[in-house]
C-alpha cells in the first residue's frame, strides 16, 4: 500500500461546525441598520478592509478638520469620496483608508453638475467647507451661502440619509464680522433647503497644524488691536473629528444643532503666553488701534497667498458665546474632552531650540516668571 493510501485510511474525517462557519461569515440581522430614507446598511464592526457600510461623501476634506473625520470614517470600511479642487491638496488623504475606498472627485464650488455627481451614490453628506478670508475670485458670501445652497440642493434632490453642516462658534446674523453673518445665513439655508440637517458649530480648532497654536509659536512679532483678550473654549481637532463620526452614525441627531468647545475658557493673551513658555521663544505684541490695523491688512488682501484679512481684526472683538438651546460633547456621550493647556506641548515642540536643553537649572527669578501662567492650567506642576 503506498504511503498516500495509508495517510488517506487513518486521516478522521474533517466535519465543519455549521454554527461557527456561519457565524465567522455571514452577516448578523443586528448588523443591519435602516437609514432614514428606508436604505438597508451593513454597519460592520471591523477594520478598514471590511466590507459593507455607509457611502460619505466629505466635501473640503483637503482642510484642517477634514483628515480626522475621513481617516475615523474609512477605518471601518466606509467607502469616502471626497471632491476637491487642488490636485496636490489631498494626497495625503488617499492612505486614510483601504486600497479602493478613498474616492477623488474633481468639482467645482459653482458647478451644480459636479456636486450632484459627489453626491448621488452616497447616504452620508459632510460639508465643511469654509473659508476664514476672501479672495477675489471667492467672498464669504460665495462659499458660506451659495455654496452652502448648491450643496444642501444636492443633497434633496438625492434626498440623502444624513446631511452634516459644519457652521462656526459664534454664528450671528447679526454680528459685525461677515465671516459670523455668512456662517448663520448659511445655516438657515442649509436648514430651510433640507430640514432634517445637522449643524454642527466647532469652537476655535487646536491640534495638528492648526491655525492657534502654530500661529503663535510662528509669530515671534505679533500685531494686535484688542490686546489679546479674546475670549473663547478651544476644542480639540480630534475630538472634533470623533464627534462627526458620532453624529454621522446616529439618526437621532438628524435636524439638531450641536456645539462643540473645550472644557475651559481662555484669553488669546493666556494662549499666547503658555504657548511661549513651551517653546522657550521670545514671543510679544503690540497692540495698534482698530482702524489702523484694518487699513494694514487691507493692503495684504491683494497678495495673492493668504496673509491676513480685515475680517480677522473684528473677530478679535468677539467673545465665544454659547447657545444654551444647542446639544453639547456631553449629549453625543463624550463627557471628557481634551484641554489645551495639557495637550498642545506635542503640537509645538519643534518650534524649541536644541539650546534649551544645554541651559542650566532655573534660577529663583525664572521660577517666578514660571508660576504666573500656573493658574491657567490647574497647577498640574504642582
């Protein structure tokens, strides 16, 4: 008998478990979700090469907030498109999910054809477009309203599950800033165009390569008309980002307006100052009356970079205020949230000299100086 005969009479008979062969591969009934619209929906459990889920379509994800909500989405196996205009501006987008699962599409902000082409397969619409100056091809009234509108028409036509309206902190028909102004008629447009959007208002954004921390660890020289006392509650970037996948993900938040800030309030002047302390540079102001600075930056709009803008010297007027009707982290069950008086030292510690390292123990005096900014973070050196 050859020696394959005698494997084959020993071998025992190999008999699969019907119960864990199917439970390894076929998709459980509570795995189903239906949409708003009566869509059925695989919401799956596993990692960004699982299959099924939601279709969400990110427009201005090639911004600050767009990675942490693309990335959090694509991980579990969402397919993501993202329309965009600059081909250069999301590349670094396409390795946030699985091989097939990032989607570019090229459109155009005034092209109705090419947002309803970014639209049409999917069930989850996220808008985050916005624009903190104007330029001229491009004002606040361009992207916050008109495009807010084009968009959110879309989106009806379609009649897509979700709708996400990314707004702004302090968003005011009747604010002296046209970037506050645009941002609330936008609102009302989305809202008034398809009532079942989900506005969402984000606080003064910190994290990686914000527009806070490294500005002022960049800015050793810095020109100021209210003396650095802004006010306001800065949320992290990707406490941000989870709350969006939260809210994509929960239909009880369709039609509801959210808020999201940090646990505490500081002054830009209380920024600033902790921001000097953790890179170790010589960091000041100087403070110029209103108008005087507003002639300044008026001259630097014609450059064709972003600088600066007018708009910016009255947002420095504005305290963060909250709407107390507006759901908050806590209703989303993210009770904690990251402070940045704890968190930004990993965001800017480039910005600190190899020197600093050399220096020798802190004298009396340089104690001192150290213990000034203690009370706006809590004591932790204590």
């Amino acid at each position: 008998m050859s020696a394959a005969r005698v494997i084959a009479s020993h071998a025992r008979p190999v008999v699969l478990n019907p119960i864990t062969t199917a439970g390894r591969n076929a998709r459980q009934i509570h795995d189903i979700a239906i949409t708003r619209t009566g869509k059925p929906v695989y919401r799956q459990g596993g990692g960004r090469s699982s299959l099924g889920g939601h279709t969400a379509t990110v427009f201005g994800a090639a911004g600050f907030l767009g990675r942490y909500i693309v990335n959090r989405l694509a991980r579990t196996g969402c397919n993501v498109v993202i329309p965009y205009r600059e081909e250069m501006w999301k590349r670094h987008l396409k390795v946030t999910g699985d091989l097939g699962r990032i989607t570019f599409l090229e459109f155009d902000l005034r092209n109705t054809e090419s947002i309803e082409e970014s639209v049409r397969h999917s069930d989850i619409v996220i808008n985050l477009i916005g624009r903190d100056y104007e330029t001229k091809n491009f004002n606040f009234w361009d992207v916050h309203v008109e495009g807010t509108q084009r968009i959110a028409e879309a989106v009806a036509k379609y009649d897509i599950d979700r709708y996400i309206h990314v707004s702004s902190h302090n968003a005011d028909l009747n604010s002296p800033s046209a970037f506050y102004r645009t941002k609330a008629e936008g609102e009302l447009e989305a809202r008034a165009i398809f009532p079942e959007t989900t506005i969402v208002r984000p606080a003064r954004v910190w994290g990686e390569e914000d527009r806070l921390l490294l500005f002022h660890a960049q800015k050793r020289y810095l020109i100021t008309s209210n003396n650095l006392q802004e006010r306001f509650r800065p949320v992290h970037s990707i406490d941000v980002g989870r709350a969006l996948e939260r809210i994509a993900y929960d239909d009880s938040t369709v039609g509801q307006t959210y808020e999201l800030f940090g646990p505490k309030e500081y002054s830009m002047g209380e920024i600033r100052e902790m921001v000097k302390n953790e890179t170790k540079r010589n960091l000041t102001h100087i403070n110029v009356p209103k108008k005087l600075q507003q002639i300044y930056r008026a001259a630097w709009e014609y450059v064709w970079w972003p600088l600066t803008s007018v708009d910016e010297v009255e947002r420095e007027f504005i305290d963060h205020q909250i709407d107390p009707t507006a759901k908050t982290f806590a209703d989303l069950g993210m009770d904690k949230v990251d402070d940045i008086g704890e968190g930004m030292l990993r965001y800017i510690r480039h910005f600190r000299s190899n020197k600093y390292y050399d220096l020798p123990p802190m004298t009396e005096k340089e104690r001192e100086e150290e213990r000034k900014y203690w009370h706006v973070q809590d004591d932790i050196y204590h």
